[in-house]
C-alpha cells in the first residue's frame, strides 16, 4: 500500500461507546476519515453513572464538547466516606473547585446516556465520520488489491471495506481482541455490581450533593447526583457468584436488600425506594496483555477493562483516543509502529491504575483491625490530603 492510497483509505473503528466516539472526533481532528461500527441497531444506555475527573475532562474539552456536558453534570464538593456498619462518616476527599484549580479542569459526576448522547451529536455533525449501526466487524485480512479489508456483518450479510486501520472499542467482550494473537478473554472479578437512579428528591437531603462512598465487609455503596442534579446515582457492589446466562441482567429489589441487611436503616430505606434495578457481574480485562497487532489497536475495556474502586474506567478510554490520536498524525507512515508506539505510551499508566483498582477493592471490604486501621487513617487525614493521593491519575492532561 503507498502512502498516497493509504491516505484515501478510512480508519474503523469498531464499537460506538463512549471510547469508540471519543476517538472517532480524536482521530478526525487529525484529518482521517472515520467510519465506526456498532453491532446495536441504536445506541442507548449501558450502565448509570460515571465520574468524569480533571484527566478526561482535558481531552473532551480539546474535542469541544466540555461546554457541552456542563448542564448535565454536577460538580460535588466533598467525597463523604462512611462506614457501612456503624454509618458514621470516617473521612472526606475534597473535590469541587479545590480540584479545579489544582488540576485545571473539573471533577464532575454524569449520567453515561448524557455523556454517549453529547458525543455522539459531535460525532453525527461532523464531517469526516460515518455511523453504521446493526454492523459488526468480524476480521481484518489483507486483500489481493495492496491494502486491508475490513471483513463485517450488517443485517445478517458479510462485507468488506478497505481500511488502513482498525481500532477495537467494542468493550470487554471486544470481538477485535480475537484478531491480536496473545490476546486474553475478560475474567469474572467474582463481585457483582447492583445498579439504580432515583428522583433526587427521594434522597436525604445529605446525600443529594456531594458523592458518597460507604464501605462494609465483601460490600460497598457508592452515591451521586446525576442528570444536573435531578437524580441520584447509586451503585452496590458485592462479592457474589454469577448464575445469570447473560453479564448483565434485572435485579429484585428484595434481593437487592438482602444483600445489604446488615447496613444502616437509612441505607436501606434508600435501596427500597425503586424497584428498578440493573445487576451488572464485574469483569476486567489484564492491561499488560497485549493491544495490538499490525494494523489493528484495541482501546478502552478492550484491551483494559478494570473494575469500578477508582472510577476510571471511562477516564482511560477517553486518555487512550487522545493518545492514540497523537500517534496517528494524518500523513503517518508506518501505522503498526505507531499502535505499537500508541500501547508503549499507555500500558505503563492503565496497568499501574488498574492495579489501584484490584487494592481499592480489596481495602474497601477489609474487615475487623485491618478494617481499623484503614478508618483511623482516614479520621486522621484531611480532606486535602485524600485529594492528593492522586495527583499523579488525576493530573495527567491531554496535553501532556
């Protein structure tokens, strides 16, 4: 392939997340044609919330859609950490404008279906990218004409496309992780995840605010306003087998409140305020595994899916199409050493966060005098303290 007819050719993109859109408008500021694939027949919600710290909001806002989010999302003051024994608060991480000026850019809470929803306007209205829904791509193989094809199915037909490229975002049951040789499936973390949104005005008025991490033996709960402010996000996560067929699936209120009976009354008054419930089984995806191969790169839960105890899953999507992006300049000349180039830069910091995840979820369950000594160093901090601790995840810049 000649670097003139490469240039002729588009960049796929396969899975239309929250990474797979984030990188559709990375790459096309760089001058690539996009056209990204998404086996759904529509995009719609997956999950509830997430957190979006200083980190992914420099490069969203590098992509013009910061502005955007802002009436979506809240912006919470403190994280309130409190026991989920006794119910007493233990300690509180300070967010809000203290996290602004220290890192430049805003630690917000947001409902994902805002989030997809303002992407995928900014993708949809920009030149350069094509949506193509109820597609799935299925494999990548050089063609008898000098370049790639892209090997799909739409509508139940096989196709190809040629490409000069193809970057796997479609998530952590990714189909493109089968084209790296070496390549390792999702494993079942043996925890669950029980997920809700409620009217906020059903909320204690101290929760409606500022975040809430609330810490039990084999359990935790986490709480945020979402939608602007108008719901409240909660998410309660537990060691538990996975007997459902499906990864994800309803979930019975009072199944829900038998996994938390031990908890404080007002907890569980909140639990047994909806009957909506989701209940996700936490998987993750081993980030030193490896990202890519020839001309193919994998992103986001692809290649590095993590559990939920630093909230970052997203945030390193949203830096890996910033990253990514950089290394494919629009004249680039060799594009498998540039996805090696692009895996050498991130694999060092999503391994070492995702490392931070598998700890957190051990030390959020502890239990008797580790459990102890845990909440006495959290009285014994203050709030800025806990903030800084992660200075290194959170003030990393698209520009960096």
């Amino acid at each position: 392939m000649t670097r003139t007819d490469d240039a002729l050719q588009p960049i796929i993109i396969a899975g239309a997340g929250i990474g797979g859109l984030t990188a559709a408008l990375a790459l096309r500021q760089q001058g690539h044609e996009i056209v990204l694939m998404d086996k759904a027949a529509a995009l719609s919600e997956v999950g509830a919330g997430l957190q979006l710290s200083p980190n992914a909001c420099s490069v969203l806002d590098r992509l013009g859609v910061l502005d955007a989010l802002e009436p979506h999302a809240c912006a919470p003051e403190y994280l309130r950490i409190r026991s989920g024994q006794s119910g007493r608060q233990l300690g509180r991480v300070r967010f809000g404008d203290y996290l602004k000026q220290r890192h430049g850019y805003p630690f917000w809470v947001i409902h994902r279906a805002d989030l997809q929803r303002v992407l995928q306007e900014r993708v949809e209205q920009t030149e350069g990218i094509t949506i193509r829904l109820a597609t799935e791509v299925l494999d990548l193989e050089p063609s008898p004409y000098d370049h790639l094809s892209c090997i799909y199915q739409s509508d139940g037909v096989t196709a190809n496309l040629s490409c000069k490229a193809l970057i796997g975002a479609d998530g952590v049951w990714s189909r493109s992780r089968r084209i790296i040789p070496g390549h390792e499936n999702a494993k079942f973390s043996g925890q669950v995840a029980y997920r809700a949104t409620i009217p906020i005005e059903a909320a204690p008025t101290g929760w409606r605010k500022d975040s809430g991490l609330w810490m039990h033996q084999d359990s935790h709960l986490v709480h945020y306003p979402v939608r602007g402010g108008r719901d409240l996000n909660i998410v309660g996560l537990a060691k538990e087998a996975w007997k459902d067929e499906t990864w994800s699936a309803r979930a019975d209120a009072k199944a829900v409140l038998h996994v938390f009976r031990d908890w404080p009354s007002e907890v569980r008054t909140l639990l047994g305020k909806t009957e909506n419930w989701l209940k996700w089984a936490l998987c993750s995806v081993d980030a030193s595994g490896p990202w890519s191969h020839g001309h193919v790169a994998l992103m986001g839960d692809a290649a590095h899916a993590m559990l939920p105890y630093m909230a970052q899953g997203a945030a390193m999507a949203i830096e890996d199409a910033a990253v990514l992006a950089r290394h494919l300049p629009r004249d680039v000349a060799n594009i498998p050493a540039a996805l090696r180039a692009f895996e050498r830069e991130r694999k060092p910091r999503v391994t070492r966060i995702q490392g931070i995840a598998f700890r957190n979820a051990k030390v959020f369950h502890f239990s008797g005098i580790k459990a102890l000594a845990r909440d006495t160093v959290l009285g014994l901090s203050s709030p800025e303290t806990l903030a800084a601790r992660f200075d290194d995840v959170y003030g990393w810049s698209a520009g960096n």
